[in-house]
C-alpha cells in the first residue's frame, strides 16, 4: 500500500508540474517577414523580436524568416496554410492584402477575418517621392504631364501599386507602374540607377532608414504627396491626399473608394498568426505585444533606429478586418477597377 501510494504521488506531483510549466518555455517563435532583411517592414518585426520574449511566459526565443515576394502574398499563404496553429509561427505581412480577397483573386488563399491578429506597431501614412531632376515637381505637373513618370511597385497590394492608381482615381494624375520588384530596396535601387522616377510607400520607412537619410540631405527627391490627415510637421511642403481632393473637387464616389484603400494604414505593418490558434496562445501574444510596445526601453530603441510608433491593438485589427470585409459590391467593383480587374 504504501509503495501504492509513493508511486501515486509521483504521477500527480508529475501532473502538477506539467501543468505549471508554459507553454513557450523552451520553444522558439518563427516571425515571417514577407520583406527581404533590411526592409522597413523587417525593422518591426525584429525589433519586436528583442523585446517580447520577456513578455511571454516560459520566455522562448523569437527568430525572424524572410519570405519576400508577391507584396508579402506568399508569406501571408505560406503562414495562412503551412504553418501549424500552435502559437509558434507569426506573421510580419503588407497591411493591404485585403485587396485580393475583396476581388477574388485565386492567388489570395486566405481569409483576412480569420488571422489571429496580435497587433500593429505603427500606423502607416504613405507618401510619394519624385526624383528631384525630373520634370515633375508638384501633382499638377504629373496631371498635365505628356508622359506619365514611372514608379515601382512589388505588387497590387503594395502601396507603390495602390497608392498611384488612387491618385488617377481621385485626383486625376497619370503614373506609368512598373510592377514585379522583390522589395522595396530593389525599386529604390531602379530610382538611382534612372530606370524609374517615382515611389510610394511609408513615412515611418522614409525618415527610418537608408538610402531616404542620404537621399534628403542630398535633395536626391521631392515628396509630392502624404496621406494623413494632416501634413506631418516633417513633410511641411507636402500637401495631403485630402487636400488635393479638395483642390481637385473630387467625387463622392470616389473618396468612398479612398475611405476603404486607405484603411490599410490602419493595419499598418500587422502580425498575425494562421487561423485557429488557441484563444489562451493567442492571448498570451496579444498581451505580450501590447507589453512590449509600453516597454520603455523598446520606445527608445524605437527612437534610436528612427522607427515611429503608434501600436493597434489585435482587438483594434480583429474588428478592422471585419469591416472592410463587409464593403459593399459598389466599392468592391472599384477596387477591382484600380486594381486593374474586370
């Protein structure tokens, strides 16, 4: 009897103690980065890598996997569908993605509503750059102008694709959009060497990194455009998307379709884990991001790296991608129509 017992006492001891360790500890998180390293896109990600392990029960490792390509669309599949839903795969993707699910896109196998949305770093306001030695020095030469200047894109859901094709909608410019770039350092890279003139993309990426810092000292490129709703104190000269709007008398119709583009800057640079995850696991990383992004000593590494911050909630992005899965068929069909569709 008594061996009964010492034996007995073993298992539930054993019991307990399985219980009481985390999940995480010992495991290793894979962030995937739908950039290559170095992207802006990449910089969150990573950083948030150094802080959040702390924030997580059982303290795991993070490590970060690039899988550029498409506008960050494989990474998004690869996460969606290939990653197992344990809580131990997170997704780094573009904010825009939507987009191809709202048109239908075959290539878009996934369902936006059903990523577990952890949380956002930084609202993404965009802006368009120009080289400065192009004839194009305000928005009203790129409307009067006989040939369209050309931009990078990566893809239709990167904000070098969508970004342009609004202003055609909205404002009436012309742009000649050169798409299938791998990343972003690779159109930048098509700016210097003259194949290209023109860009859009983020804020936060402009003033974070290079070649931007070295570009603006050197007046290398004016910035036409931003789409805040009021101009950042950086970009003074720089009028807004709803000021040229204002200028340019546009539609209601139309702004309706620039209300729905524009939501992406809400999403702004997201991590999400594939569907079905665990609501505790989920929970646990929701909680750690919005740790991480009160972290003092993240805030300042933020500001040493000039990365801007102005975190989402995965609540906040939860109940976002919900709402812009509802837009109407009108507003679909002319997404479908910037996108270059039916």
């Amino acid at each position: 009897m008594l061996k009964l017992l010492a034996i007995l006492s073993v298992v539930i001891l054993g019991q307990v103690a399985h219980a009481q360790t985390p999940f995480y500890q010992g495991k290793t998180i894979t962030i995937v980065v739908g950039t290559k390293a170095g992207d802006a896109y990449d910089l969150y990600p990573r950083m948030l890598a150094e802080f959040m392990p702390k924030y997580i029960p059982g303290n795991p490792n993070i490590i970060i996997q690039n899988v550029p390509g498409a506008a960050s669309l494989i990474a998004a599949n690869q996460v969606y569908n290939v990653a197992k839903p344990d809580g131990l795969t997170v997704g780094a993707i573009y904010p825009a993605l939507y987009f191809e699910q709202l048109t239908k896109k075959p290539q878009a196998k996934y369902d936006w509503t059903k990523f577990g949305w952890i949380g956002n770093p930084v609202t993404s306001n965009h802006l368009l750059y120009m080289r400065a030695d192009t004839p194009y020095k305000t928005i009203e030469d790129v409307r009067k102008a006989s040939s369209a200047p050309k931009c990078g894109a990566s893809g239709v859901t990167s904000t070098g694709y969508y970004m342009p094709k609004l202003m055609e909608e909205t404002i009436g410019t012309k742009f000649d959009i050169v798409s299938g770039y791998q990343s972003g350092q690779d159109i930048d890279l098509a700016v210097e060497r003259g194949e290209l003139q023109c860009r859009s993309f983020t804020l936060t990426a402009f003033f974070a990194r290079e070649p931007f810092i070295s570009w603006r000292k050197r007046g290398f490129v004016n910035v036409l455009m931003q789409t805040g709703a009021k101009r950042d104190p950086r970009l003074k000269d720089a009028p807004t998307l709803y000021e040229l709007m204002d200028t340019y008398k546009t539609s209601s119709q139309a702004r309706s379709l620039a209300k729905v583009i524009l939501s992406a800057g809400e999403f702004g640079r997201p991590l999400v884990t594939p569907p079905g995850v665990a609501a505790d696991r989920l929970k646990i990383l929701r909680d750690a991001f919005d740790k991480s992004m009160d972290d003092p000593a993240l805030k300042a590494a933020a500001e040493k790296r000039r990365l801007d911050l102005d975190p989402a909630t995965g609540a906040e992005l939860e109940s976002l991608a919900k709402e812009v899965m509802a837009a109407s068929p009108d507003v679909v069909q002319n997404v479908e129509k910037l996108l270059g569709g039916k």
